[in-house]
C-alpha cells in the first residue's frame, strides 16, 4: 500500500474530500465505481486496470468494506453489490458462472482533493485483491450479493489441507502412502509388488503389545 | 419509478430546506481543532413542505389523488421550491453552454436577470433534475453554482430559473393527509430522488 506522496500528504494539513475509486475484474461486467458522485474518468495513467470510466452514482456497486491491514495481508474486504434477484438478472446470469468472477482482480484506488475539490498528488492504490466467494443474501430493506476478497497472501496462506495420503497427487510413483496405511493396519509384504500381505502380530506371542509394538516386531524380524 | 405531475397552480408554504453535504468532522481532545474530511457520495437536498391549498371540493380531490399516485417512497414529483406563484425572472430561461469538470460552474446562453441566491433546475443526461443555487452574481454568462452537477447536462438544455422546482420522493412510506371539517392538510417530507 503506497503512502500519500508529498503533495497529497501536504493537503492533509487541511480540510481534505477523498475519492475512492473499485475496479471489479468481473468478465463481461467489469464493474468501476466511485465515491465522488461524479463520473470520473481515468486515463493515461499507464497502468490498464486503472483506466477507465467510473460511474458516480454506481447502481451496482452497493458498499465496499474498510481495507484493514495487519503483517499477516489484510482482512477479507467485502464488496457489496444491488441484488435484487427479478432487477439484476443480467448480473445473476454472469455471477452465477464461477469463472467470471473467481480468483479474478478486486481494486481499490484514492485521491484526494482538496476544499476546493482540486486533485491534490496521485492517485494511491491502496488495495488489490482476489474475488474468491459470493453470497446472495438480504433482509426487509435491502438485498445484496456480497463478494469477498482476498489478497494474494491469504489466497496463498490457506491451509490446503493436504496430508501424505496426498502425496501420489504429487509423486505419482510414490507409494509411502499406502505403506503407511498397511503398516498402520499390521500388514507387511512389500507395497511395490502389493503381493500376498504377510500377517504379523496379532497372533501367537504378540502378547497384545498393540500397534505400535507390532511394528516395532517387523521391524526386528 | 414515475413522475408524478403535480395538480396544477400548486403552492407550497413553510417550506424547509436542508440540503446535506456529507462529510464528518475530525476533533481533537487536546487542542478543539477539527478537520473536515469528506464522505461518499452527493450533496442532497431534503425539503419539507406544506400544501397552501384552496379548501375545495376540487383541489382536496386532486391532492388526495396525487399523494395516493405517489405510493409512499416509490414515484418522484416536482416540488416548487418558490413560495410565491409569481416566476423567479422575468425573462425566459437560459440554456446550457457547458459546464466545468467539477460542476460547479456553469456557463449559459444569458444570464440577464440572474443574481445571487437565486434556485436554478437544470434535467440532467440520467434523468434526474438537479436543483442548485447560484453562489454569486453571474460574471458575464459564468454562473457560480452551489451544490455541483453530478453530471454534465446536454449542451442547449434550458435550466429552469422562472419556477425552479426539486424532483424529490418522499422519505417515508406513510405519507398521507390530515382532514378535518372539510379542510386538508397535506404535508410532505422528502429527498431529492437520484
């Protein structure tokens, strides 16, 4: 998140009137709205998800929730748009196709102004993320469909909740995962031949020395 | 969402504005300093106002008609904003030549008989109807105005400066009138519908 440079930092000695501005990379839809009220139109700024159009009174884009950054990435931020399910067909229609809007960009954008509404400095992007869910929800005054974002730090962060059964996912040739299994259930026999499972334990003498005990015998033999 | 026309010859009497540009103020404990930082969205305008009605059979007919044809919040109407029935100028009503990036000036046909402090409504490209005031004397066709148009208005629009009105709905979905010994009371509460 860059901070303000010098001359928008120099505006917040006073009275200050910031735009924030969203991009959604929604395909077919790409949703850009802002805070002003005002059209504004971006470009020339050299950088393409910037560019464009933002419409002042947005009648998608609801609510955006507040950015919080913490050293581990930032909080999901929510995006909510109009959801009114007989209005907003067209949108249903495209959200509702997982591939336009899953893992794609969220952006968020500021600037300030000055009293007199005068851009002070650069436009600071202070967001970007990845849009990875939607819900359609609402109550007697309003309904919305609420996309959650996530940076690329949490997206990546996830637990995959992999484990070493897994593994062959990654290692086709590996076999240890079913090694595992067998020595677990007190089977031996060679698992790269997967022939006839010799038997231990379990039986005469085991002395109900349990798992652990029985694998340590097969180890011994 | 519709507009309603309203019964002819209206009058509104006891009229409130309050126009509400959003910002919140940062004060400090230490020093009692504040700062001012903007918030989303438009400056907006809420007016109150009452009905002047003649008490007759007609116009009570008419006006209970028209606060039914509103349904609450749902359609929008023009509410006038002089008290008067006289026209704000005399002369006929200028026409847009182009208006500044940030809204807040705006350059017309003519500005003769236009002064400071005087309601402008100009329709806009979306289909709302902008009320503004003019926030100076008008330097030559260059006209000040308070608060900005959100959006640029198509060259040659006339802005309605000889009875400016608001396109507003009202706030609340109980609106209705009183009656008593056959006089009405229509009052109304309500927002400028964007």
């Amino acid at each position: 998140m860059p901070r303000p440079d010098a001359t928008a930092s120099a505006a917040l000695d006073n009275n200050i009137f910031p735009i924030h501005f969203c991009f959604l990379d929604i395909v077919g839809d790409p949703t850009r709205a802002n805070t002003s009220g005002m059209q504004q139109v971006i470009s020339g700024s050299g950088k393409p998800d910037l560019d464009g159009t933002y419409l002042g009174v947005p009648s998608k884009l609801a609510s955006v929730s507040p950015v919080k950054v913490t050293d581990r990435g930032t909080d999901t931020v929510t995006a909510r748009l109009s959801g009114i399910i007989a209005i907003d067909s067209a949108s249903m229609t495209i959200l509702g196709n997982r591939a336009n809007w899953k893992g794609r960009k969220a952006r968020l954008w500021r600037l300030i102004r000055d009293s007199n509404r005068t851009q002070q400095g650069g436009i600071q992007h202070y967001y970007t993320g990845y849009m990875v869910n939607l819900t359609h929800g609402g109550d007697g005054s309003h309904q919305f469909m609420e996309i959650t974002i996530e940076n690329y730090i949490a997206a990546l962060a996830a637990p995959a909740f992999a484990t070493l059964q897994d593994q062959a996912d990654f290692d086709p040739g590996d076999l240890s995962p079913r090694a595992s299994v067998a020595l677990a259930n007190g089977v031996g026999g060679n698992p790269l031949t997967a022939n006839t499972p010799v038997v231990v334990g379990g039986g005469v003498g085991d002395g109900g020395r349990g798992l652990v005990g029985r694998i340590i015998a097969d180890q011994l033999k | 969402m519709a507009i309603i026309p309203v019964p002819a010859g209206a009058e509104f009497t006891n009229l409130v504005f309050e126009p509400d540009f959003p910002a919140q103020v940062n004060r400090t404990e230490w020093a009692r300093g504040r700062k001012v930082v903007g918030l989303p969205g438009l400056p907006k305008w809420f007016i109150k106002g009452v009905l002047k009605l003649q008490s007759t059979e007609t116009s009570i007919r008419l006006w209970r008609s028209f606060k039914m044809k509103l349904r609450g919040v749902e359609n929008t109407f023009k509410i006038p904003v002089l008290t008067g029935s006289a026209a704000q100028i005399p002369s006929a009503n200028p026409t847009v030549v182009s208006v500044s990036a940030n809204g807040l000036f705006v350059v017309v046909s003519s500005a003769a008989n236009l002064k400071e402090g005087m309601y402008g409504t100009v329709a806009l490209p979306s289909g709302h109807h902008r009320l503004f005031v003019l926030s100076a004397d008008p330097i030559s066709t260059l006209l000040s105005i308070q608060p900005e148009l959100p959006e640029t208005p198509t060259a040659g629009t006339a802005i309605e400066f000889r009875a400016p009105y608001a396109l507003v709905a009202q706030i609340e979905t109980r609106g209705g009138w009183e009656d008593s010994d056959g006089n009405a009371f229509f009052a109304f509460d309500t927002e400028e519908a964007y």
